[in-house]
C-alpha cells in the first residue's frame, strides 16, 4: 500500500487564501489533497494552531552554501549546497556559475547537467561571463568578455539541456542577437550587471529578455531624468524581477517599492548565496575571488573590486521571515514571491510552486515565529516536524 501522510491543525497557504485549521493529504509522493480531506489517515501530523504550512521554495538564482560552490565543478560539493538550502525550504534549486572561463564554465556545466539529470537541481543559471565590466560586482574583471553568440551557444551545449537562465549586459556587443538566441533555445535571458538604457533595456525585452536578475543591484539607479534599466524592467509586464531581501541589498522601503509596481505574480525572491550560506563568518571564495564575510554580509577581500558586495549569505526562509514580519507582505503574495512565481518562471508550475491536488508533495512547515520546523520534498521528510503523530484518525 501506498503511504499516506497528513498535516493537520495548522495553518494552510493556498492559491485561494489561507486556511485556518487546514489539512493537507500527500500519498506516493504528490498532494492528493489540500485544506478539505477527511478522510482517515495511516499517519498524521498533528501540528500547532500557530504553525504555517507553505509551498516548498523555489530558488532561482543561488551560488553556493554550506561552505561549498557550485562553481567547483565537484558532484559532492555541489550536493552539499543543495542538501544546505533544502535544510531551509527551498525544495526547488537552480544553480548559479560565477565567471570564469569558458572551458571551465564548460566544466562545471557538465557536473551541474548531471545533477540536473538526477533531479537534485532545477538547471543551470549563468550569470557572465558576459556582462558590463563598469558593474560586474564581485565577477573578476579581466574574465569578461562580450556577448558573441558563438561563446553564448558554447556554455549552452556544455549544459546539455539544463541550462535554464543567462544573465547579460544587452548594451554590449552581440548583446540583442545572444538574447534572441536565448530566447529561440527555451532558455530565459535575464538582463543584469548592466550599464544599459532606459532605451536598450526595453530593446533587450523587446527581443525576449524576460528576468531582471537582482534589480536596481549592479545596474545604474533610477534617476529623474535617466530612468535606466530598473524602470524599464519594472514598468514592462513580460519581465518577472529578481529582489533579494536580505535587509543589505535593498532598503526595505525599495522593496517594497519594486513589490508595489511589480506585483506577487511578477516578483521572485532570490537568495544569490554563496557558500558562507548556513554557516558562520569568515572567509570563503565565490568562484575564483577571496570573499571575507562579516556580520553575515560578503564582500569581495582582494583585488580592484574589494569591497563590493559578493553575494549573499541568504537562505529563503529568512527572505520569507523578512517578507512577512519587516515588508507587511500577506502570507499568500509571500508565497507567491518564494514559490508560485519562480516556479512559473522555470516553466514548472504544473508540478511545484503551490499546495494544490496533483504536485509534488514540496512543503514547508513553519511555526509562529516563521521559523523553519519541517521540511518536505516529494512526499519525503528533510526536516520531521516537533509534532503528535496520530495512526487512523
């Protein structure tokens, strides 16, 4: 027989709304039913009235954690990133590279197309090496180049089908053809660490850019007579926006901004974490550049770009926390934010994203306080809840 497990007692984040008391029924690894099932169970999970029960996360833009990187181009170091953000709800990953190379890139592509094979990743996210060098943040200079199509096509092949994102400047030579090639190969081309226009920004979207990758950084601030990139990618309904909410990247007040004009269905929340993810301060690398971290923020430690911000420390359960307990944000355009849009975005929103009959049984257990207590992905404990577990009720 097939196991059947359900959650009961706590609340319930559905595409409809919140459940008081709600219910959810997963059995061979799917939701079979949510927030209604009275069915008796083999197992239920008794949880507290001030407990939350939320779609597993989706993270579409991370480069490491636990002390390890994706960029390693090693199977087991970039298991122990994936098993680091599963301890903290994000049921749904896709890896970041960090330039470099392009045969190495090549490289670590290959490993990564692996794992995405096995169903341990999402895909593949590129971010350079073909971006602006007047706003390459923590990306080491001298390994940037322009966006040719050949190179763009190159990393493609290497990732055998599970390249998923690219981050470019589309201000850069080649820029507007790589984005159409992207965009023709079913591959999202997201437009960041830009020095672009206003003007060439919405030239990028016209021509099948569809993300901005971590809005307003590393791209020109808004000004009153140069909008930039950030107005375009806000203002334009085809582009879904990257906002890490960390409290370091953005202000909460231009969050909220960006929350406010974008809306829940075209906001994902993103960790862009490195390595020092899950764990203490010190240093760490993120890809070829010494990272110092310091009161949880990194920061490139050597070279001409020391000093910049390198990544993030983030794991998405505190960007939900945040969201919900700093930002005002209702708990369904919370979870829409972690959840429902980059699951769409990745075009996997008929198997994860929401709590909803038929998906993969991907949730996450909070309690009051919006701490992570469980942890399930497809039908399976990461994380076993603190609760009383009843047989045939």
């Amino acid at each position: 027989m097939v196991e059947r497990t359900v959650l009961a007692g706590a609340r319930v984040v559905l595409p409809t709304g919140v459940v008081e008391g709600g219910r959810v029924t997963v059995e061979g690894g799917r939701i079979v039913a949510a927030a209604g099932d009275g069915r008796a169970a083999a197992a239920e999970f008794v949880l507290p009235a001030d407990h939350t029960v939320v779609p597993g996360f989706v993270d579409v833009h991370c480069h490491g954690g636990g002390g390890a990187s994706f960029s390693s181009a090693d199977h087991d170091e970039a298991l122990t990133v994936v098993r680091t953000h599963r301890a903290h709800g994000t049921t749904t990953l896709v890896a970041s590279t960090v330039t470099g190379d392009l045969d190495d890139l090549g490289r670590q592509a290959s490993v990564l197309a692996d794992l995405t094979e096995q169903g341990e990743l999402a895909g593949i996210h590129f971010e350079g090496p073909f971006i602006s060098p007047h706003r390459c943040g923590a990306h080491q200079p001298e390994l940037l180049r322009e966006p040719h199509p050949a190179d763009v096509r190159k990393l493609l092949d290497a990732a055998r089908g599970a390249a998923r994102m690219m981050t470019l400047a589309p201000e850069l030579p080649g820029g507007l053809d790589s984005v159409r090639l992207l965009a023709e190969s079913g591959v999202i081309a997201a437009v960041g660490h830009t020095d672009s226009s206003y003007e060439a920004t919405r030239e990028a979207v016209d021509a099948g850019a569809t993300v901005a990758t971590h809005l307003f950084n590393a791209m020109p601030s808004l000004l009153h007579r140069e909008p930039g990139p950030v107005t375009a990618l806000l203002e334009d309904e085809r582009v879904t926006v990257e906002l890490i909410n960390d409290g370091t990247h953005l202000h909460p007040a231009v969050l909220q901004l960006a929350f406010a004009r974008a809306g829940a269905d075209r906001v994902a929340f993103i960790t862009d974490a490195m390595g020092a993810a899950g764990m203490s301060d010190g240093p760490y690398r993120l890809g070829p550049m010494a990272v110092e971290v310091r009161d949880g923020v990194a920061r490139i430690s050597e070279g001409p770009t020391a000093g910049s911000i390198a990544g993030s420390t983030l794991t998405l359960d505190t960007a939900f926390r945040r969201a919900v307990t700093v930002d005002g944000l209702s708990l369904p355009d919370a979870v829409r934010a972690l959840s429902t849009t980059p699951a769409r975005l990745l075009g996997l929103a008929d198997r994860v994203g929401s709590l909803e009959p038929g998906k993969d049984a991907d949730l996450v257990v909070l309690d009051g306080a919006y701490e992570v207590v469980g942890v399930m992905r497809r039908g399976a404990w990461l994380v076993r809840p603190d609760s009383r577990r009843m047989s045939g009720s």
